[in-house]
C-alpha cells in the first residue's frame, strides 16, 4: 500500500482519452505524477522519456490498427511495465486481442477502481483519499447478472449505431435491470418505451436525470416494481445507470460528429475525396450487378488563379461553396457531389438507363451539366464586383463504367483526361470520353 509519506516518483502515463481517464487515475495514484499522451505514436515517444510505473492505453476508435500500436508500446516500455488497455464494452474482443499483442489486462470503461488499482500497484487495499479531492464512485454494476449484461450489450449496439430502436432498448435495459413493470426514456422529442404499463406522473416510482444535474438532456422514469418493491440500492443504482445512458449517447453522438467530419470537405461541407471513393465504389458494384451505365464527371473553374488573386482567397473561398451548392441543386437525390481537392469537383450520378452495344452515355446526365451550365450563366457571385454575373465557367469531362473502367481510379482518370481535353478545347465547355463536346445550349 502506498502511504502518504511515500510519494512514489515513477509517474503514470495515460495514452487517449484523457478527459476521462485522467480523474479515474488520479483517485487511486495521487500524489504520484501522472502524465498523459493523446495518441498511441506519442505514447510511443513519450516512455522513454520519463521513469514510468504504468501504463493505461484507451481504445482511439481513429486508429486502423490498435493491436499493432499496443506492440509498439510494449516493445519500448519493455516487460517489466504494467500495460493496461481501456475500451467501451463494444470493443471487448477487441480488448482481449490486445492481451496477445501486449497488454497485460484490460478494463471496460469506466473501470473500478479497484481493479484499475491492483492492476497498476499490485494491491487490493485503497489509498487515503488526497485532501479536497473527492472519492469516484463505484460502477453500480457489480454482480450484474449475464441476461443484464446481455441488455446493456443491446443497448450498446444500437446507440453506438443509431439504430432506430435505440431508445427502446435502452428503456428495456433500465426494465430489465430493476425488474420493473415499465421504464422510460425521454430524450428532448425521443422517448423510448417498455413494459407493460405507461407511465405517468402518478405512477413513476423512481427517476433519474441524464447528465450534468444542472443542465439535464433528459431523465430515466421506472414504474412499479414487479417483484413487490425495490430495495433500497436501487435509487443508486439507477444514478449509474443513468450515467451509463448518458455516456453511451454521448459516445455516440461523438462517434456520429468524427465520422462526419471524417467524411466531409471543411470549406464547402461536401463530401470529400475519402468519401467520394468509398460512393463511386459502392456505386460501381450497384451497377455491375443491376445491369446499368455509371457516369462521373470531373470539373473545375476556369482560371480560377485569377478570381483568388484579384479578389482575394475568401472570394475563392465563397466560389467554391456557392458552385458545389449550385450543383446540388442541380442534382437528383442518388447523386453525389464532392470537392476532390482545390477548385476541382466530381460528381457521380446514380446508374441508369440499361446497357446496350453501342449505347451512349445516360441523356439524364446531360440534362443535369445543361441544367447546371445554366444556372451558372444565371448565378450572381456576389464578391466578384464587375464580374459578379455571367463570367466564372467551369470545364468538365464524363466518363462512364464500364465502358471507360470498372474501378473508381480508372473511372476518374478518363473523365480527367476529358476534363484536360475541354480546356485544351478553350473552356467553357464539357467533353465525353468517346462522345465530343456535350451541348450545354438552350
């Protein structure tokens, strides 16, 4: 047991998540230093640096390869420091897989202390807790039964997917866990309902408020007991059950948001190159297998160097917002719109029309770039003064599967070279692979 007086001096590193991980560590390893890395890399070049008693490693859901990093982090801290791995109970075989590439244990978040404790000092015993810091509450799922645990695994599945049986199953989890005739789960409009009553206000014997107490996102409402009453733990019980719901959307939410953002161009809120790729492949194998035509388009502004130079980049900024709008409007609801990097552009247009021999590419899609060219003509682009109105063109090339490829790369780099053959042809204009110039007039 550490006492007050042995202040140990090897520090203990946290590598991800922090933000939650950090309080947790400070319960049980205060006054002794803990440090902290926000990725696995940094965690890799942060060990040698100081003397180290511990290691806690939280799942980076960004990471492609968590069991590779877990290597890289025993390879450098050597045997003889503990490796513990941290991870939302969704990735629990995950966190198993851990312990053959290095991990010494793992722990599902958030961890009990005094597992978390043993597993870092090698001891059961608590330690005094520091002067003005508060205890950390235990998990409340102690003893969980395996159907309650089977329940909140559900329930995880489906938030961390936002299923839209989410809500239900999180009700049925808090059911379930009380063995109570009703639960609910209200959430601004979201309630997710079950049992075999409704609740009311009259009704409610137990409730709890989802987050911070000061500025809930909602409450969990148990109804009557169905086994004659409930005992009197259940009240705390229900708190850490309403911190799990709570971190569980919070997780998700966070999860949704990165994806997001994974997918998505910053400047324009498009999709993005990663995004575009995955599409176009998704969309090549509808094609294939239904039998239709593909068609991608590559376009870009014509000289668009000189509007950012004359206007300044935040003009070249709002051109490239307005014209990726200006092209989704355009488009129907299977298309997709992406900026695959500066002022170039593609979109893929849903399959279409059956294939023939000899067939030529979808008239739709020709509709659409005479659509476009259009309202383009039309568009005032209001930072660009005199040339506000009817002055910035585009260029474009069409390709088609399977005609022209049948794989992402091949698909884009022909209607590129359509693309090039459109400005060598003066700008201003789209060209087809194996078709001329498409006419954009009235």
């Amino acid at each position: 047991m550490i006492l007050r007086h042995q202040q140990p001096t090897q520090r203990l590193l946290i590598v991800n998540d922090l933000e939650r991980l950090a309080p947790i560590a400070r319960s049980i390893y205060s006054p002794g230093p803990i440090s902290g890395v926000r990725s696995f890399l940094a965690g890799i070049a942060e060990i040698p640096r100081s003397e180290t008693k511990a290691i806690i490693a939280a799942h980076d859901p960004a990471c492609q390869n968590v069991e590779a990093a877990i290597r890289g982090l025993r390879k450098v801290a050597g045997d003889d420091i503990p490796l513990i791995f941290c991870c939302e109970p969704a990735y629990e075989q995950l966190a198993m897989r851990t312990c053959d590439a290095g991990a010494d244990d793992y722990v599902i978040f958030p961890p009990e202390r005094s597992t978390l404790r043993k597993l870092i000092l090698g001891v059961e015993a608590e330690p005094p807790t520091p002067r003005g810091e508060a205890r950390t509450a235990t998990t409340g799922f102690e003893g969980a039964t395996t159907g309650e645990l089977l329940r909140i695994s559900n329930a995880l599945h489906n938030v961390t997917r936002r299923s839209p049986e989410a809500m239900g199953s999180l009700a049925e989890m808090i059911c379930f866990a009380f063995d109570a005739r009703a639960a609910e789960i209200r959430i601004a409009n979201r309630v997710g309902r079950f049992g075999s009553e409704t609740l009311t206000d009259e009704n409610t014997v137990m409730s709890e408020p989802l987050g911070p107490r000061a500025k809930p996102i909602g409450q969990i409402r148990v109804g009557a007991s169905g086994r004659g009453g409930y005992h009197k733990n259940d009240p705390e019980r229900l708190r850490h059950y309403g911190l799990l719901v709570f971190r569980l959307l919070e997780n998700a939410t966070r999860q949704t948001h990165w994806r997001r953002l994974a997918l998505t161009d910053d400047l324009t809120g498009l999709s993005n190159r990663r995004s575009l790729m995955a599409t176009l492949t998704d969309k090549i194998e509808v094609a294939r297998r239904i039998g239709e035509t593909l068609t991608v388009l590559v376009f870009d502004i014509d000289d668009f160097k000189r509007y950012n130079d004359a206007y300044g980049h935040d003009a070249g900024d709002e051109i490239l917002r307005e014209v990726g709008k200006l092209f989704t409007a355009c488009t129907r609801k299977g298309d997709v719109v992406a900026r695959y990097g500066g002022d170039e552009f593609v979109v893929v247009f849903d399959a279409e029309s059956p294939r023939a021999e000899g067939s030529e590419h979808p008239t739709r899609v020709f509709d659409i770039v005479k659509r476009f060219k259009k309202a383009l003509d039309n568009h005032t682009f209001a930072r660009l003064g005199p040339e506000a109105t009817g002055y910035l063109t585009i260029s474009g090339g069409l390709a088609s599967y399977p005609d022209q490829g049948a794989q992402p790369e091949q698909l884009l780099e022909a209607a590129d070279q359509a693309l090039l053959k459109a400005k060598e042809g003066g700008k201003n204009r789209f060209y087809v692979v194996g078709g001329g110039e498409v006419d954009c007039g009235d």
